[in-house]
C-alpha cells in the first residue's frame, strides 16, 4: 500500500509512530511489525505517564494505545497527548470492544479504535489512513460512535452559538459524506475527486471549523443534520 502524503507527512518519510502498551511482548511485536512495514516506530512506553513525557519529546504522528495501562489510563494520555499537541493523532488498539470503552476513547480524542483480535494487515492499514486522517474503526464500532454523535446531537443546544463560518459549495458536499462515515477513498470515488483532493477540502473544512480531527468534524456535521441531507 502506497502512503498518501499529506501536509505534515511528505511522500519520502515513513510515518513517525510510537506504541504503547504496558505488556512488552505485545508492545515489542507490534512495533516489530510496523517497522518491517516500513513505518518509523519513534518511541515506545509501558506506562501513562511514560507514554505522555515520550510523546511530548518524540512528536510521533499516530500513537498506537492501549487503554489498560498502569498509572494515567489510556483515555487520559490520549487526553493529554493530544492537549499538547492537536495534530497527533490516537489509534487505540484495545483487548476491549466494550461501548463504553471506545466512547470514552473517542470522547478523549481517539481518531480510531481496532481490537487486538485485529490481524497484521489490517492494524498496518489502520495505522497508515489513522495518518492521513481518516477514522478507523473496527468492524460494527463505527456505527457505535455515529449513533452517539447522533444521540448528543439531539440534546438541547447551548445559549449561544458562534456563527457558523462559511464553507464553499464542495467542502460542504465532503462533510456530508464525512458525517455519513465514509472513508476518504469512497468519498473520492463517490464524487470522481482524486485522495488528496479529498483531504485537501476535509483539511480546510477542520481549519475553518477551528477543530482538531476527523471525529471532532464528523460531530460537528451531525450536529448541523449534515447526516441527513442527501
């Protein structure tokens, strides 16, 4: 699989990862296999508080997380990890699919949650488009996270609400299929846009929305009911 570049990954550099998880066969092995992909495994760290200190020193990407973790749970490194930098973006990679697990990943800014039941070439591929900025989900937990962007949704709306900024005719059309759970590569096809035009407009779109990450937009576009148009 070829990596798209994006912004802060050009073409000619592998993806800066680091790993997390407190068992070191389980940490080692998978570091193992992200560096025989070709990735660029920076850091790893076998506790919370361990995993935010190399985070800060390291810069990785993608942090691959457990959330098990002795000291700070994964849900408050990834808190932290993405506080002090926004543009890291979290892969949970959890013994857990229990829903209240994966929300509470989510909520902390998780951009993707897999199980670890998860095969070799799926958590590469996870970790490559996790990079690019898609949401990447285990199968089935993806529509657990709609359903409760949909559920917040639907809660009275503060008092006051900034405007709203002015997006153009195509980044709305992009945040709609975003809002709907496509990945980049069918909202691409769906429209006959190249990739990187795609995450070119999403890229934009989280600019002039002032938010973080695919699934701070996704929120965002079904609170709008972008989800239900189309």
């Amino acid at each position: 699989m070829t990596d798209q570049p994006t912004d802060q990954q050009p073409a000619d550099r592998p993806v800066r990862v680091m790993v997390v998880d407190d068992h070191p066969m389980w940490r080692d092995a998978v570091s193992r296999d992200l560096g025989e992909a070709g990735l660029d495994v920076v850091a790893t760290a076998g506790d919370g508080e361990e995993a935010v200190r190399r985070a800060r020193a390291c810069s990785p990407q993608v942090v691959v997380l457990d959330l098990n973790l002795p000291g700070l749970s994964g849900a408050e490194v990834c808190r932290q990890v993405v506080a002090q930098d926004p543009s890291v973006r979290v892969l949970v990679l959890s013994a857990s699919g229990e829903h209240q697990d994966v929300l509470e990943a989510v909520k902390s800014g998780a951009t993707g949650y897999l199980v670890k039941s998860a095969g070799r070439d799926e958590l590469l591929d996870a970790v490559r488009r996790t990079a690019v900025g898609d949401a990447v989900f285990t199968p089935g937990l993806a529509g657990l996270v709609l359903g409760e962007f949909r559920r917040l949704a639907a809660e009275p709306a503060a008092p006051t609400a900034p405007a709203v900024p002015q997006l153009t005719a195509r980044e709305t059309e992009v945040l709609r299929l975003v809002a709907k759970g496509l990945s980049y590569r069918q909202i691409a096809d769906r429209l006959v846009l190249s990739h990187r035009t795609v995450q070119n407009h999403v890229q934009n779109t989280l600019g002039k929305l002032q938010l973080h990450n695919r699934v701070e937009l996704v929120r965002y576009a079904i609170e709008q009911g972008l989800d239900d148009e189309i």
